[in-house]
C-alpha cells in the first residue's frame, strides 16, 4: 500500500491501492475512470523513485518561447527610436534590407517586451531618449514629434512648462441681454496656472479678440514679469485670418506671439476653455441671472470682474499643476521655473 498526504498525487497512489486491493488493473482504472497508460507510468515513477516520484509526473513539458538573437532585439528597437511611425511589417521589410530577418510578428513581440507596442509608447520612448542623451533627432523623429504635439493639443493633452508658457483663447455667448442685444465673452486662460480672464462684448470679431488681450492679459503678464509666448484658439473667424488683413493675427505678429490652432474641425478640443466655460456658467451666470436683473453691459461686467477675483485668488482648483493650489498662487510658484529658464538660456 501506497500513503502521501499530498493532495497533488494522492488520486494517484489511490489508483495503485485499488489496483492492489481488487487484483485486478482493468477494474480499478475503470473505477478511477483513468487509462492503464496512466496505470502503468504511475507504476513504474513509484518503483524507480518512489510515491515522491510521482510529483514530477506531468502531462505537458513546457513549450519555451522562441526568442530572437540578442543583436535582433537591439536593432527591432532602435529601429522603433528612429523610425516611430512605421507599424510592424514596414519595420520587418526595412530591417530585412539591412540583412535583418526577422517577421512582422516577432517584432511586435519585441516592441511588447520593451513596452513600444503602439505609436504613443514609442514616441514616449523616444522623448525620453531624447531627455536623457540629447540626440539628434532624424527628419522622420522630428515628423512623429510634431504629430505628437497637434495630437496632444488637439485631444486637450497640452504640454505646458511654466505661466506664459501657452494659453488658451476661445469666445463664449452669454445669452440675449434686453435692451443690449447679444452678448459675447472673450476668454482667456493661463494653462499652467489657470489663471482666467474674462471680458464682454456685443460683438464676436478679431478686434474684440484684440481687445482682449491688450486690455486684460498682456498687462497681467507683464506686470508678474512673465512673456506670453504662445496662444491656442479654435479656428473660428475672429482668430484665423491673413496676418496683414486680420486683426487678431496682426496683433500677435506685433506682439511675437506664436498661434496654434487646434485641429480642423474639432473646435471643441480647445478643452482648457471648455472646461471654465462649465464653472463660470454654473457658478457665475447661472447664479447671477437668477438674483439681479442686468440693462447694461457695465454692470455685468463688474460683477464678473469681482467673481473672477475670487476665482483666480481664493477658489481652490485640482488642475494637474495647481494641485489644490489657488491658480493665482500656482502662478506665483510657477514664476521661479521661469526665473531659472530664462537665466540658463542667458
């Protein structure tokens, strides 16, 4: 008789035991509803290296993964690096020019072992590259860089590295005011800070976008000592136009300002005014319209004046780089990476 307390092959030491017990295989392998293959290699592991033999019977020897040679692997993903863009059977027929065989499949495998499986992963790779070793980029990295950055701004993924760095400009209708007629908001915010800035018009056109922007951002800036160097807007008609017949353009071009537009068709993805258009509707017109009754544009605007105060110096915002922060006080942090950017380039 056969004992083990292990649960792995106490089914199987019971098949001996019964095969003893009744003297007979084929009933036993019957009653156990096994083979007597199954019988007879139990066996034989039993009389060669005992009941612990039995542990080590297995059905299936494990299938060990092909892998590519060392030097394979190396050039699949430098190859990622240098070219982001191509998918797996390009990159597959490229290296093959250089001699380099290896299949669409085994260099997908490659990209997942190296986390490069997709066009964003690779890009982060190489930006990280790019970070660590101050390479120089080929024409195709600079391509897949710049695909990045429109892709990134116009999903709303907007990189920015300090206040001034990038802000956000978009018009919002307020509604009908009686006596006034329609009423336009210019927007602006500071996509680091989130500092926000507001002002009413009557009308929605290049010159208000202008106006905007001497009146109520350029001064701010200035004052805080910060240069604003680039400004996101849709591509509606009070932003978009020949430089020397548009207003707003010219503006800018006075002003050293770059222009970026989001994509074609998707003015929507200027998400940063998107999203203070939500707060200042729910939390300021929505509220206003309600307690007072407004005949001019004076009085509104002072009333948004004052609410933008408490917006930008008292209420509390879980943007990425506020962090609980009030956006007045994350710009005011935020001036001192500035500060040391400016002194480096210097």
């Amino acid at each position: 008789m056969f004992y083990s307390n292990n649960p792995l092959i106490k089914h199987k030491t019971g098949l001996l035991n019964l095969a003893e017990e009744l003297g007979n295989i084929s009933q036993a392998c019957k009653a156990m509803g096994m083979s007597r293959d199954t019988f007879y290699r139990y066996q034989q592991a039993v009389e060669q290296g005992g009941v612990e033999a039995l542990l080590n019977q297995t059905r299936r020897v494990p299938n060990i993964k092909n892998r590519v040679d060392e030097h394979i692997e190396q050039a699949v993903v430098k190859f990622a690096l240098d070219f982001p863009a191509y998918g797996q059977v390009r990159v597959s027929n490229e290296l093959r020019k250089q001699g380099i065989f290896v299949s669409g499949g085994g260099v997908r495998s490659i990209w997942l072992r190296h986390n490069l499986a997709n066009f964003k992963q690779r890009l982060n790779a190489l930006v990280k590259e790019v970070a660590e070793k101050g390479i120089i980029l080929n024409e195709s990295q600079i391509q897949a860089l710049e695909r990045k950055k429109e892709d990134d701004i116009s999903s709303g993924e907007i990189e920015t590295a300090h206040p001034g760095y990038l802000g956000s400009q978009d018009t919002f209708y307020v509604g009908n005011l009686k006596g006034v007629g329609r009423i336009y908001q210019q927007t602006f915010v500071d996509t680091y800070s989130k500092v926000a800035f507001a002002k009413l018009y009557t009308m929605k056109t290049a010159i208000a976008a202008a106006d905007m922007l001497n009146d109520k951002v350029l001064p701010f800036f200035e004052a805080q000592g910060l240069p604003m160097l680039r400004i996101l807007t849709d591509r509606g008609s009070e932003y978009c136009g020949k430089v020397e017949n548009h207003d707003y353009e010219l503006y800018l071009a006075i002003n050293d300002i770059e222009h970026t537009k989001t994509k074609v068709k998707h003015p929507q993805t200027n998400g940063i005014c998107g999203r203070f258009h939500k707060t200042i509707l729910q939390e300021f017109y929505q509220v206003a319209f309600r307690q007072k009754i407004y005949t001019d544009l004076a009085t509104l605007q002072a009333d948004l004046d004052e609410w933008l105060m408490y917006y930008n110096h008292h209420r509390t915002h879980q943007g990425k780089m506020c962090c609980g922060r009030t956006p007045m006080a994350t710009l005011l942090d935020g001036k001192g990476i500035w500060a040391e950017k400016n002194l480096s380039s210097n």
